[in-house]
C-alpha cells in the first residue's frame, strides 16, 4: 500500500511540474525538457539515434568550432570525454555508447552547469550528426 501512495505522489508530483520542472530528490536535481533533455545536476543529458562513433565525431566537430582552448581528449571504447575552456568557462561532454545507433550524450557548462549553453552546445552536436 504504501508503495502504491508513494507511486501516487511521484506521478501527481510529474504532472504539476509540466514539461520545464525540476524536482529534487535525495540532494540530486532531475528535470525533463520537452522529453528530449535530461537536466541532472548541471548536466544536461540527450541520446542521439547515432553509432558511438558518429556522435564522437560530431562532438569534437563542435568544440573545434565553437573554438575551444585547452582541449583534452580521453577516448575509450564505449565511453568518451572531452574537456575544454570555452570562452573562461569549463566545458565537459561525455559520450556513452548504449545500444546500436543509440548514444548518450551529456553536457556540464561553467561551475554549476548552464542549461542555455550545455544546449547550445548539443543543437550543434545534432547539427553535424544530421549533416551528410
């Protein structure tokens, strides 16, 4: 039974929230954009219907465009990192490989994460992987 209240409460909790909410739960803010974006503590989280590959690509595609400085690169077989100074802010995207053509990408902008620019950064992402 209580199980089934605590249930309950989280949908209500959803639904009142709308598309643009966040809610805090154990210290961790989680928040849904349009059903596309993840928001978790100052990372913004998208997956892209893309091989890891591709998405890697088309991330260092970005942070060469967007001129970043002090780049560094940590690649691995499922995962990637890329580190970077964006104009004085610091800038972090991780690649995680989740399933054939499926991939999670996860941006954090400045100290405590910039919403604007962490999408900033993942429409340029999505722009080079729709590129031919």
């Amino acid at each position: 039974m209580n199980r089934r209240k605590l249930y309950s409460l989280f949908s209500i909790l959803l639904l009142l929230t709308g598309c643009g909410g966040a809610i805090n739960i154990n210290n961790k803010v989680v928040s849904v954009s349009s059903g596309q974006f993840v928001y978790q503590d100052g990372n913004l989280i998208s997956n892209y219907k893309a091989d890891v590959n591709s998405v890697w690509a088309a991330c260092e595609k970005t942070i060469i465009e967007l001129k970043a400085k002090d780049l560094q690169k940590e690649r691995k077989i499922s995962t990637g990192k890329i580190k970077a100074n964006l104009q004085e802010e610091k800038v972090t995207i991780y690649v995680e490989y989740i399933a054939t053509n499926l991939t999670a990408v996860s941006v954090f902008v400045g100290v405590a994460g910039n919403n604007i620019a962490s999408r900033l950064i993942h429409d340029k992402i999505a722009n080079y992987l729709n590129k031919p």
